[in-house]
C-alpha cells in the first residue's frame, strides 16, 4: 500500500468554484437576497393579515410587478445590519433596539412616499400612541417581536441557506434580480408620481408621461394599491372615493370635499 503524500506547506488546497458562496458575511448580495426575500415575506404577512381580519384576498404589493414589499425588505436589512452585534444579546435588548430600527423604517418609508408622491400607503392617526399616523405603539411592539424572532431564528437559518447557493449560477441570477429590482422600483415611482400628475391636472406634455398615462392608468394602479391614499390639505384621501376622481387642483393639491367620510 502506498502511504498519502502529506500537505505541501504554503500551498493553499485548491477550492471548487461550483460550491464557494458568493455571499458570505454581510456584503452586498447577502443583504440584497435579505431585501429580496423580506419583500415576498412581507406581501405575504399582509395578504394572510388582510384575509384573516377582513375576509377577503387583496393585493398588497409595494412594485407594479412581482409579490414585493420594500419597506418589508427594507425591514429585513435594517434589522440584519442594525442587530449584527446583537445575537448574543438577551431578548430584552433585541426588542428594545428592533423595535426602533423597525418603527424607524416604517416612519422614514411613509414619510418619504408623501413627499415624493403625495400619497401614502398605512395610516395611524386612529391608533393609541401613534407619531403623525405613520407608526405606533402597536406596530412598534410587532417590530420588536419580530427582531426577536429574527435575530435568534429567521436570519441564521436564512444566512446558511444563501451562503450554500454556488458562486456558478447565483452571481449571475443576483445580477439579473438586482437589474430587476431597480426597473421595477423606478417604474413603480413613476407610475405613482405619473398619477398624482394628473390628479392635480398636469399634461402628459412628454412621451414618458404618455407611456405612463398609456399603461399606468388610475385604475390598474387600484388594483395594485387599493390602500394608497392620496395625501391632501385636509389629511389623506382615499382613492376608491367615486368622486375624488374630478376634483380640481387646488394650491398644488387635493381638498376632501364634504362627501368624503372623515378619517
């Protein structure tokens, strides 16, 4: 029987490119399929949550296209990069420091969304302890359970499972979910601002805002977003409201008339 060469020092052993990950640690593609899976995680809670509560089946994408969630992605990445230093930390700090992270989020994520499209697509006002109804004590304390569970379950199970897919096919497919991504999320804005446009009687003056006005209609946008609410003088405006549809501009934006149920 011959005896097995020893090791050669120096000489590193050759890995199989077919099984490195190309997604270890916390680098760019490892946060982005966090984002990725965190946005389908999230339409599915929302779709679960709406039929549960109300009895029926109702889109709650954030993009034109695809089951996707951002500020659930958003979520996702915010609690991975925010409680990265956390996961031997007790329960009590995860929650305390998810429960900001997320509600922080959520704030940033409705507020931006009134400013750059004048709509907004959750509100709060109704509930106890809310900040500007765009979050609140409620949604704070699910935020913190779900840091919770994130941090001590969801994330090392999730970790492992993106770290085993080969370098071979899943660089190239995060390449081309990433291009996707960025196409649905710039389309999906300018859908929105495309409608808030003709809202406040702007004319599709450019062949953009033809394409928009062409494809992008006010009612395949409802069905995309049947919460979206149109944000006004006098609060949010619910766009289902039969009779917002024909209300002039006024000052830049939209006024409820008298038939519109108070918030």
């Amino acid at each position: 029987m011959t005896a097995a060469a020893p090791p050669v020092e120096g000489v590193e052993e050759k890995k199989d490119p077919a099984q490195e990950s190309f997604a270890a640690g916390l680098g760019f593609y490892k946060l982005f399929w966090v984002f990725f899976i965190g946005c389908i995680a999230g339409v599915i809670i929302e779709v679960l949550t709406c039929l549960v509560q109300e009895h029926k089946i109702e889109s709650r994408a954030g993009l034109i296209y695809g089951p996707f969630s951002p500020v659930y992605g958003a979520g996702a990445v915010a609690l991975t990069v925010g409680l990265s230093w956390a996961k031997d930390k007790s329960i009590g700090v995860i929650f305390l420091v998810g429960t900001l992270l997320g509600s922080s989020v959520e704030y940033i994520f409705s507020w931006a969304q009134e400013k750059l499209f004048g709509t907004i697509s959750w509100e709060y006002s109704n509930e106890a302890l809310n900040i500007n109804g765009r979050t609140s004590i409620w949604y704070a304390f699910c935020w913190g359970v779900l840091s919770v569970v994130w941090v001590k379950i969801l994330y090392p199970f999730l970790s492992r499972v993106i770290e085993k897919i080969p370098s071979t096919w899943g660089l190239p497919l995060s390449r081309v979910l990433v291009a996707f991504m960025i196409v649905d999320i710039l389309l999906s804005g300018m859908a929105v601002a495309r409608q808030t446009e003709r809202r406040e009687g702007v004319p599709a003056g450019d062949p953009v805002r033809q394409f928009l006005d062409r494809h992008y209609t006010d009612d395949f946008l409802k069905k995309i977003y049947p919460n979206m609410m149109f944000v006004g003088e006098d609060g949010p405006l619910k766009p289902q409201d039969e009779d917002l549809a024909s209300l002039p501009p006024v000052g830049g934006s939209l006024q409820a008339p008298d038939s519109v149920p108070e918030r």
